[in-house]
C-alpha cells in the first residue's frame, strides 16, 4: 500500500514527529523512505536597506543554508540507522511546497508524511504554510502529523 514514503524534514520537533510516524508506516508495509529537506533560497528582498546584498553575499547565505539542510538530512540519517528498509536522503533547492509535491509525483511516492507546523512559525499562520499547501496539490494521500 504505502511502499515509499516521502517525508520532509526541516529539524522541527514536529518534522521528527512525522518522521517517527512514516518509520512505523515504512515498517508495517515493508516500505521505503525518501527524506528530502528543502532550502529556500534567499534573494535579499527582505533585508534592512542599511546591508548591502551583492551576489556574493546571497551566495555565501545561500550555502549557508545548504549546509544547514545537510546537517538535518545527517540528523535524519542517525534517526534512522535501523531502518530495515531502503532510504534516500534529498536536498532540493526552490519554494518548499511544491519541491515537495513534484519529488513526490517524480519519485513514485504513494504518501507524504508531514508535520503540521515547521521552522518557519508565524508564516505559516498568515501565508497558509508548507503542509496546507501540500495537502492542496498532492495527488496522494498526505498525513499532517502533530
């Protein structure tokens, strides 16, 4: 039913939670797990007009934040040292919602297993959030996990 999974991660407590309930649900239907962290990349717009944002800088600020989603995914890795079954680790780079949604689509996934709320706070609460987007778009089951 559910042989490979995707979940994304952002090292949210609810990101882990989720995590926690795709391990149960890759174990109980033999299934894979594809774990993928998206960066979204930063582009200066919001930014006090007294920093100069150069392309140098955005490029060091966006590796920066490369490298923070590798630390998550070598997080995600230590969670799941025992997993019995196949595991693939993803870093997409674009808006967070639809790397996950088209991943998904292009992996063959046949669910998502997300958290409710991630990293990004009162964002979510005014502009919709990751989740609440990927529930829109999905064309397959999707779990919100608390």
């Amino acid at each position: 039913m559910f042989k490979k999974i995707l979940v994304p991660v952002d090292g949210s407590e609810n990101s882990w939670r989720a995590l926690e309930q795709a391990i149960i649900l890759g174990e109980n239907f033999d299934g894979e797990l594809l774990i993928i962290h998206v960066v979204e990349p930063y582009n200066g717009n919001i930014v006090p007009l007294t920093i100069p944002w150069d392309s140098a800088t955005l490029y060091q600020v966006n590796s920066a934040l490369e490298e923070a989603g590798e630390k998550v995914l070598d997080m995600a890795k230590k969670k799941l040292a025992n997993y019995p079954n196949h595991v693939e680790y993803v870093l997409e780079v674009g808006h967070p919602s639809e790397r996950i949604v088209s991943k998904a689509k292009s992996s063959g996934c046949e669910a998502i297993v997300i958290g409710s709320r991630g990293l990004s706070g009162i964002s979510d609460l005014l502009l919709g959030g990751v989740s609440s987007s990927v529930i829109q778009y999905a064309t397959m089951p999707v779990l919100i996990v608390r």
